[in-house]
C-alpha cells in the first residue's frame, strides 16, 4: 500500500503545487477529509483545501499526489487502485 492508499488524517501534508500560487509551500496535520476538500490545522488555524486543484506529499514521502486522482470519498479512496503517471 503506498500513500494513496493510506489514511490521511493526523499525517502532515505539504502543497507542492495549486493553481491558486498563495497555497504552494502550505503545510499542516490533516484533520478531515472529504470527497472534494481536505482540511489542515496550520498554526492554529484551520484551512480548507479544494484536492482537484492541488498538488501534496504527505508525511514527507517523495510521493507527489495530485489531487484531482483522489477526488472521492476517504473510504473509497482507500481500497482502489491508481495508476501511477
């Protein structure tokens, strides 16, 4: 199982890239997920990002996920099987 697969939630995730320049470099502890959106605590406040416009690594793997392939529900997300590009 790779970083796909894994649940997210309390890992560190880090946006590598996004189509909104501000969200590049971000980092926080997930602490939601959803089918669209996943939420970080950053700093202590929590910010809400949209997956479909975002690039991340999580936990520091070299791993980067696009989040426009995991567009679906967290428990979905967990059991498929992705194509690496």
């Amino acid at each position: 199982m790779d970083m796909y697969n894994q649940p997210w939630i309390a890992r560190e995730l880090h946006v590598v890239t996004a189509t909104d320049p501000t969200l590049v470099g971000r980092r926080g502890v997930v602490v939601d997920e959803s089918r669209n959106t996943v939420s970080l605590m950053e700093g202590g406040r929590t910010l809400v990002l949209n997956k479909a416009s975002i690039s991340f690594t999580v936990d520091g793997h070299e791993v980067v996920i696009k989040g426009a392939m995991v567009g679906q529900r967290p428990e979905d997300r967990i059991h498929r099987t992705y194509r690496k590009a």
